[in-house]
C-alpha cells in the first residue's frame, strides 16, 4: 500500500469517526425536540401512549392543538399576549438600550462609570429575590396583572445585557463619522437615527432577540403578577393545561403548547443565528 | 469583562463651558428611562425587600414590625437549609456535569470539518427553547405511563416493570440533571468555544512539534489560555442553577418529598403559598447575600487568574 | 379660568359616564378548574335569564388560592368566586371577604343551607360565604372490571379486607389494569379521600376546635397499613407515586382502575365526558365497616368593597332556586339546599343520591392555616402521606409530621 493510499485512507477513517460521533451527539440534543412535535400531530388517545414509534401510526391528526385551542379564553388570546408582551419587550429594550448605549459612549457626564457599573451590576442580583416587592410596586402603579407591567419588568432584567451590548456597539463606531455630520448641522437625534443606527444596527438585533427569547419565555414571574386568566401568557398557561382538565392530563394538548412555544424560537434563531452567537460571545471576549 | 476606562471624548472634562454642560445634560437625558426603570424596578424593590423582611407581613392584612424575628426564625427552618444544601448539591453537580459534556462538544465543534456548523448549530438549539417549554418537554418525557424512557426501557427489556422515575430521588435527581445538561450544554460550548479560538495556533503547533502529546496540550496550554472564559461559563452556571425553579417546579412538584424543593421555589411557597411576604423576602434577602458572595468570590478568580 | 372649569366639568362627567358604564360590564367570577361540569352550565342559565352578567373564569385548582390572594392584595380580584370551602376561614380573617350576613338571613330558606359550607363560612359570628356547590367523598368502582374478575358488579365493598380483596381479584385481570387508585402526592385530594377512612374508624385528624392535631393516632396506623399493603401487593400503579392531583381520576376514567375514593365532582365529569366508564358509587368504610365523608364543595364569596351584594343575592336566589340546584346536580355537584334536595336528584340515577347520602354524613375540619398543613404541596399532611405511602419509616414519618403540624398550629395568631 502506497504512503499516499493510507494516508488518504487514515483521512477518510477520521472524517468517518468525525461524522458518526457529530451525528449521534446531535441526534441527542435534536431527537427531544422531534419527539415533541410528532407526539402532537397524534391522535388524543395515541398521545396517550408511551409515544413508539415517534410518528403518529394512527393517521396525522391536529386533535391536540383542537383540544388546546378551547382551552380557557382560547389559545389565540395567549398566543396574542406571549407576541404583545414579547414584541412590547423588544421595542422597549431596543430603545431604552439605544439612547442608554449612546449616552454612555458618547458622553461625559457626572457619575457615568458609577451609573454603568450599578445597571450593569443588577445581573448579580436575583431578580427572583425582588418579586414580593416588584409586585406590591407594580400594585401601586396599577400595573399589577398588566401585560404593561410585565413588560416593564422584562425590559428592566434585559437592560444590563441590552446596555452593555449598545454601549459596546457604539464604543466601536469611530468618533469621525459623527463629528462629519455634525459639522453638517444635524441635531443629535437625527445623528443617532440616521447615521448612527445603522451602522449598529448589529448589536439592535442582538438586543432584540435576546429581549424576544427572555419575554416569551419567562415563566415565574408571569405566574405571580398575572392573576387574571385572560392575560396568562403561554408559558402560565401551559404550566395550567399541564396540571389537568377534568383531572386528568392531556399529554397531547401539553406537547402541542410545548411545540407552539418553541417554534418562534427556533426560527428566530436558525434566522438570525449569526447575531444570537455574536451577543453571546461579547461578555465572553471582552 | 466590563470596560469602564471609556472615553472617547476628546474635550477635557474640567472646562464647564455652556455647551459642556448643555453636553453633559443630553448625556443624562439618553441613559434617564434606563435609570427610571433600574430605580424603579432594581432599587428600590431591593431596599423594599429588606424592609420587608424586618415585618410580619400578610398578602392580605397589616404589617407589623418584628425587627429580626424573621431572621431569627429562618435560622430553625429546617426545610429551608434542607432546600438550600439540596440547591448547592445541584449546582455543584450540574456544573460538573455541564463542563463535561460542553467542553468536549466545544472541542468538537472547533475543527473545521464540512458538516461542523450543522452540528454546532444542532447542539445549540435547546438553548433557545425556553426553560419553561423544555420542562413540559421532559415531564412528558418522564412520565410513567405516557412518556418515552420508563416504557422504552420496559419495551427494550432493560426493566421487567416500568418504573416512575419521578417517584425516588435519585432517579428524579439524575433526570432533571440530564434535562439541563442537554437544554444548556450548547450555551456553554460556545462560550467556551470562543476561548479556544482565541489560542493562537502557532503555541498549539509549537508545543506539538515540541513532542507534548494532545493530552499535555490539552492540560498545559488550552486550560491555562481558557481561564477567563472557563470562569465566565463558571460564573453564568453557578448563578443560573443556584435560583433553580421552572424545572423542579414543573417535571417534579418539589418531590419526592419535598427532596427536590430549591431555596427559590421555598421562597415562592412561603411568599405566595402561605402568604408570608415579610418572611419569604428575609429567606430571599439570605439567598441574595450568598449569591453576591459566589458571585464577588468568582469574579476575584476571574480578575486574578493566579488564584484560581 | 373658564376654560378649566369647562375641562373640569368635562373630566367629572367622562368619569361619571365612564363609572356607569363601567357598573353596566359584567360581573366577574372564578371557578376552579375541578368545578368545570357544571360552572359553566350554570352561569350560562343564569346569564339567560338575568340582566346582571356574570362572566366566569376557570381557574386550576392548584394555583386558585394563590391567584385570588394576590388578585385580591393587588386590587384587580374578581367580583365572585367559588371557594374551596376550606379557605373560607382563611380569606374572611384577612378582610377580603364582603359581610353578606344580611344576604344570608334575608332567605327564607337560609336554615336549609348546607351547616358544613356556613360552618366554615362564618368567622367571628358573621357570615362571609354562602353554600356554592357540595362535594361528598364517595368510593367508586368499575362494574366492568369487576364482572371481569368475577366478583359481583353491583355490590359494594362495605369495609378495607373487601376492598383490598376485590383490588386484588381486578389486578389479577393484568395488563395495565390496576385494582386501585389515589393521587399519592397530593394533600388535599388526600384529605378528601384518607381521612374519611380515618373518621369511619372512630379517629381524627384535628381535634380542641382545630387548635390540637392527632395524627399518631391507632387509626392512622391501620389507615396507612391498608394502603401500604395494596401499594406493596402491586394494586396501586406506580404512576400514584408522584401524581400531584394532576391526574386525580385520570386513571379510573380510562376504564382500568377497579376501586377508587373521589367525589361527587368526579361524577358529574365521568358522567359528562367519559360516558363509557360503567361505575358504581358507595360510602367510604371504617376498617371494620360504618361510613364516612369529607364534605367539601365550594362557598360562594364577594370580594369586599364594590357594592356587589345585590347582585350577589340575585345570583344566589338562582343557584337555591329548584332549577338553580336541580341544573348542579345534574352535572355533578349535590345540591346545597336540603329542603329542595330530594327533588333536584330525583330525576338522577341512584349514584347521586349515595353522594347525597354521605354529604349528609360529610365532615370538614377548619382552620385559618388549613393550607400549610393540609393541601400545600410543601406541607406536613403531603408529605407525611407520601412518604408512609411508599417509603419505610413509618413511625418516624407520623412523628415528624405530627410535631410539624402542631407547630403550625401553634404559631397562627
């Protein structure tokens, strides 16, 4: 055997092994996924079954999402205020962060780095350990069981990650091209939207998908401030459909809310996976 | 890993002219809705929370001031500390377990193979999935009758009878470690990926041509390059495993037995199960001095890398 | 100055409109998710033939407390709810609760109402909740299986050996059929279907008006020993274990349970939605024989300070109504009027008037802290039962839970 045939052989050895171990791994992380969404298109009784095979044998069915459909106010006003509140979430956090990003790099003013540090060190705190009181001032305010008052929430635990990303972003931004513009008379708002948002217009997405995946799927804190059925978003409401209509449990129906949730996610991020790796790595790099 | 010394400014910060001052108001004016909101949903609730916690305070009814009876009360609390040691036993052991499995997946995903970015991508979809989907998932997955391991293990002869896997601790314990190993590992291999790419691979080469086997590479160079990054995954799933709730809450009850009941979920029951705000808020003042104490304690390793 | 009294008067007359138009939206109400059957049904006929509106929420059983103490603390409560009596004493303490004690006694027919719902409604002499629904622990089992496994489908087990028996004779059908069912890591369903086994054999649970909680006691043993030995001899399926309440009948309404202690509840949703299930209902026996019940239900409450209690007394007066009681029990729960009783079930099948029967015998403890030691899932009462169920130490078990529990007692002020 030539040095050259082993070689080429010892390669495609490797690339074999390579491939075999990337497919069982990611059969791993992949196949919980799959199995949820196939036991969904089956018929109620069959998804009562221990779900082998994986695929619906009795025919493709939506029986579940029927049965979860009716569930309550129905599965639209809970799908339609998971989208409010996640979508109000990233408007918020998008501009909060911007004008908050922009101030920080831009600006010189008393306080700044002590300002900066405080926002950004609220990640230590838990905010788990805030919601008694979270809830009493949302009570005050009248936002308490709000779908405001929620998002409020969301966008305050998304700012220290959302500000530093801006910040950051705009760090990056060299000082010439505004100072260009300004020679040209522009206000310092027109500046930031029209010269400036573009070209962070990166680190946005990032802030934006981060701020869609927390919202839409934060579940304790919607448990305890949503009290009134017709606002639950999906993640209470399934916890809900979870613990039993007519005291027995609907599996199909729960895989079918499972599924529901996950799909904007996973489209979100297939998307736009380029930005979601790049907002992760910021803290991992700096 | 944050940057404080930023100043892009190039105008001396001592001259007060009208336009500096105009200047520094327009600062203040972009950052005033994120420091109304941190004010408004950080601070003060905090403070609040520790005032709070000085009081016998009802959901419903009036508040009394106790001083620190409710200090002092926690102290015999038997399931709290059962709940706190059971919440440090998961984090430590979860921890462990998530490196073991995402550093190798990092490895993995670092070599420039054709299909590499489909695998990457393939580890890290749980991610995505929230934690409160994910539970629903598995608790589905575990069910006894239902779900897909108990009666797969029967189906395939490995068990003679199906067995409820959420009914001894043990086994529970172990599902919902997988459950979060597999919803997480994709999260930390990317951290841990980008610190790979950041070694060079002239030092990786050198060392090689030196005769260090992949092993000694392994111990001698890519752990030592990787110590920040390692303590920033480090960081992120100490803190993130130590408030545990959605996953005990939803695939086990807080059982067998209230076994599997973390320090937040007592929180959660005593605050807005048995309506003792004033009590709930001191366990969480507790809770919230021992993370920050983790937190500044990893932060020292992650600043000083000889002490690590 | 003109312009702002202009704007002024404007504002009062927007709110003055808006107020009215505000008292003109309907009423809200919560029902928890167990009362599905026959909520709906009711506030459907009572919208028809009212003005006054009432929109119901459906509300899981588990989270209901929780969700109408917070609702209530942040000011956003509804205007109705449909309690679990238990919780009466609870609420009315804290000042959630409208005084409708003149409501009560305004009705002709008030010493009619079921004394177990009043009973558990009245703090401090007034009455804060008023008879919604009535539950009655009963024994189910499955004629089907039980011709299956040659046992006689229609008689009854009238103590624990016949009901162990008869367990033992269905399991032995195989399969995934299972001689017998409860949710053994629930407190309240517990406390609804353990105790009356306890009662009927001459013991107690809380004694000295609540205040004093006996849970060592001889009766207890044999209690626990009797399901432990169905759990051991394999009757019981291991999905019990963990079963939180979630799936409280969930096993007996898919035809392969043999036996199992419910409520009248469960009958009006088996009735309703699995009408396949052949079923036969009796009494919960004492070791040796007797009978008992937990009567529970659900009381009707008005959250205080919005001027509800007329429309409160409308609703009321429909629900005691012949039709109001004769609709509730038809789809499952018993009537809560004892003078129209006999003639709301007497179109029904004869298992709803066992249910009737054991309301008449239906016992329910009360206490303020009724939560912490019984149905929180964190509490003594579950845990105690979980673990005497399917772990071994039995004795040491009993003791903790006994010591936790009246060290609760102890501490409410």
């Amino acid at each position: 055997m030539s040095a050259r045939r082993s070689a080429s052989a010892r390669h495609l050895f490797a690339s074999l092994r390579y491939n075999g171990l990337g497919i069982i791994a990611a059969f791993l992380f992949l196949a919980p996924l799959a199995w949820s969404v196939l036991v969904s298109f089956k018929p109620s009784v069959e998804a009562r079954q221990p779900p082998l095979p994986p695929w619906p044998v009795g025919g493709f069915s939506v029986q579940s999402y029927e049965n979860l459909a009716k569930y309550g106010a129905g599965i639209w006003t809970y799908t339609g205020n998971s989208l409010t509140v996640a979508l109000a979430t990233v408007v918020a956090s998008v501009v909060v962060s911007l004008l908050a990003g922009y101030g920080f790099s831009r600006f010189h003013f008393p306080f700044k780095n002590v300002l900066f540090v405080l926002i950004i060190s609220t990640v230590m705190i838990p905010f788990q350990s805030i919601l008694t009181p979270l809830f009493l001032i949302l009570t005050k305010l009248g936002l308490q069981n709000t779908l405001t008052g929620i998002v409020l929430v969301y966008v305050t635990l998304q700012l220290p990650f959302s500000i530093f990303m801006m910040r950051n972003a705009f760090d990056a931004v060299p000082k010439e091209i505004e100072d260009a513009a300004r020679v040209d008379g522009a206000s310092i708002f027109a500046v930031l939207y029209r010269i400036m948002l573009p070209l962070v217009l990166p680190g946005v997405v990032t802030v934006a998908i981060f701020a869609f995946l927390a919202s839409w799927n934060e579940f304790l804190a919607a448990l305890i401030l949503l009290t009134d059925q017709n606002k639950y978003t999906l993640p209470v409401l399934m916890a809900a459909v979870r613990s039993g209509q007519f005291g027995t449990i609907d599996w199909g129906a729960v895989q079918s809310g499972v599924t529901l949730m996950m799909a904007p996610c996973l489209v979100l991020f297939l998307g736009l996976q380029r930005y979601y790796i790049r907002g992760l790595t910021a803290g991992a790099v700096k | 890993m944050i940057n404080s010394q930023n100043i892009h400014d190039g105008a001396p910060i001592r001259r007060r002219s009208g336009r500096q001052r105009r200047k520094q108001l327009a600062g203040l004016l972009f950052i005033a809705p994120a420091l109304i909101l941190v004010a408004t949903f950080f601070v003060i609730p905090l403070g609040m929370a520790f005032w709070m916690s000085l009081h016998n305070w009802p959901l419903l009814g009036r508040p009394r001031f106790i001083g620190f009876g409710n200090y002092i009360r926690l102290t015999q609390d038997a399931q709290f500390w059962s709940s706190m040691r059971f919440t440090v036993y998961y984090t430590v052991i979860v921890t462990i377990a998530i490196f073991a499995v995402a550093f190798p997946l990092a490895l993995f995903a670092e070599k420039a193979h054709r299909f590499t970015k489909f695998y990457r991508t393939a580890f890290f979809l749980p991610v995505v999935v929230g934690f409160g989907s994910a539970s629903l998932l598995w608790a589905w997955l575990l069910d006894v009758d239902s779900g897909l391991f108990s009666p797969a293990a029967e189906y395939l002869g490995l068990m003679t009878t199906r067995i409820n896997l959420l009914a001894d601790f043990d086994t529970t314990f172990w599902s919902i470690i997988i459950m979060v190993v597999w919803k997480t590992a994709g999260f930390n291999m990317i951290i841990l990926l980008t610190g790979l790419q950041g070694i060079s691979t002239e030092v990786q080469e050198a060392a090689r041509i030196d005769g260090a086997s992949s092993l000694q590479r392994f111990r001698r160079i890519t752990l030592p390059l990787m110590r920040r990054t390692i303590a920033l995954a480090l960081i992120l799933s100490v803190s993130g495993s130590m408030l545990a709730f959605d996953q005990f809450y939803i695939i086990a009850d807080g059982g067998p037995q209230n076994r599997t009941v973390t320090a937040v979920y007592w929180i959660f029951s005593q605050s807005f199960g048995s309506f003792r705000l004033g009590y709930g808020a001191a366990l969480s003042m507790v809770l919230l001095v021992i993370l920050v104490f983790i937190s500044v304690v990893q932060l020292r390793l992650l600043r000083n890398p000889e002490g690590m | 100055m003109k312009l702002l009294k202009i704007v002024a008067l404007a504002a009062t007359a927007l709110g003055a409109l808006s107020t009215s138009a505000f008292s003109q939206e309907k009423l809200t109400m919560w029902s928890r998710s167990s009362s599905e059957a026959f909520m709906p049904a009711l506030i459907d006929a009572f919208n028809a033939s009212h003005k006054t509106q009432i929109e119901l929420q459906i509300v899981p059983s588990a989270e209901m407390v929780q969700k109408y103490a917070t609702a209530a603390a942040g000011g956003s409560a509804p205007d109705f709810v449909s309690l679990d009596l238990v919780y009466g004493p609870a609420f009315a303490k804290s000042g959630t609760l409208e005084d409708l004690t003149d409501v009560a006694k305004s009705l002709p027919y008030f010493e009619h109402l079921s004394k177990a719902h009043i009973g558990t409604g009245t703090f401090e002499g007034r009455i804060y909740a008023m008879p919604m629904s009535a539950d009655a622990s009963v024994l189910l089992w499955n004629k089907k299986l039980f011709k299956q496994a040659g046992l006689d489908p229609e008689k009854a087990p009238t103590n624990w050996a016949e009901i162990e028996e008869a367990a033992g004779k269905v399991n032995a059908l195989g399969g995934d059929i299972r001689g017998f069912y409860f949710s053994g890591a629930c407190g309240g369903c517990n406390a609804f279907t353990f105790m009356p086994l306890i009662w009927a054999s001459g013991g107690d649970i809380l004694v000295d008006g609540g205040k004093r909680a006996t849970l060592d006691s001889p009766q207890m043993y044999d209690a626990i020993n009797f399901y432990r030995d169905m759990v051991a001899k394999g009757y019981v399926p291991e999905s019990a274990k963990t079963d939180s309440g979630k799936n409280f009948f969930g096993g007996f309404a898919t035809d392969k349970i043999g036996l199992s202690p419910i409520g009248a509840f469960a009958i009006g949703n088996l009735v309703k939605n699995y009408p396949t299930v052949d079923f036969g209902v009796t009494f919960i026996p004492g070791k040796t024989g007797g009978k008992a019940s937990f009567g529970g239900g659900d009381n009707f409450v008005v959250t205080a300070g919005r001027d509800n209690a007329p429309a409160a007394k409308e609703f009321l007066e429909f629900v005691y109504s012949l039709e109001g009681q004769t609709l509730l029990a038809k789809l499952g729960s018993l009537p809560t009027r004892d003078d129209v009783a006999a003639e709301a079930v007497k179109s029904l099948d004869q298992r709803y008037q066992v249910a009737t029967e054991a309301l008449k015998l239906g016992r329910t403890p009360s206490s303020p802290v009724y939560n912490d030691i019984i149905n929180s899932s964190t509490g003594p009462w579950k845990q105690m039962l979980n673990e005497v169920f399917f772990d071994d130490d039995v004795k040491g078990s009993v003791t903790k839970a006994q010591t936790a529990m009246q060290s609760i007692l102890d501490d409410t002020d």
